[in-house]
C-alpha cells in the first residue's frame, strides 16, 4: 500500500506503465517483477489541478494535457522520465 501526498484525480495508462494525476504532481508508476508492488517516480510539481477538471487530462501520444493555474499544460513524458532533453511546452487558456 502506498500513498501519494496530495488526492489523486485521474490516472491513465502509458504503455506499460500507470501515470497518477493528483492534485499537485504527475507520478509516472511501473509495477514491480513481485507483481503486488509498484516503483513512483514523481515528474512534475508545482500544479494546481482542479478535480472537476479530470475529464480535460488526456494522453496524446508521449504527452499528456491538463489544465492547471489558468493554463494549459503539454508535458512531454520522455522528457521528465529522461528519454530525451527538451522543455515542457505550455500554452495559455
């Protein structure tokens, strides 16, 4: 059993991994060879993600898009998880 720090809003498969929106981080979860457990890696902070707006969190292909602040975020996942070395896009509202 494991917990997050913030109250989780969506999560969403990637591959073969789970990515859990909470209300103020993205962690990207991969399941353990047990099988029972998993390993989190937290890969963005900082956000301000309304509950209400769940059903607006989407996975486009690597990226996933939110809102957050009054902004509309699109996060290169390979980016946070170290695949490759650019910035986060951000657009606003």
């Amino acid at each position: 059993y494991d917990e997050f720090p913030s109250k989780g809003v969506k999560c969403l498969p990637y591959g073969q991994q789970l990515l859990v929106v909470t209300e103020t981080e993205l962690y990207l979860c991969t399941m353990n060879a047990d099988g029972l457990t998993f390993t989190k890696q937290c890969i963005q902070t900082g956000l301000n993600i309304d509950p209400k707006e769940k059903d607006n969190i989407v996975i486009i292909h690597n990226m996933v898009s939110f809102f957050s602040n009054e902004k509309i975020y699109l996060i290169d996942i390979r980016i946070k998880i170290g695949i490759i070395s650019q910035s986060w896009a951000l657009f606003t509202k």
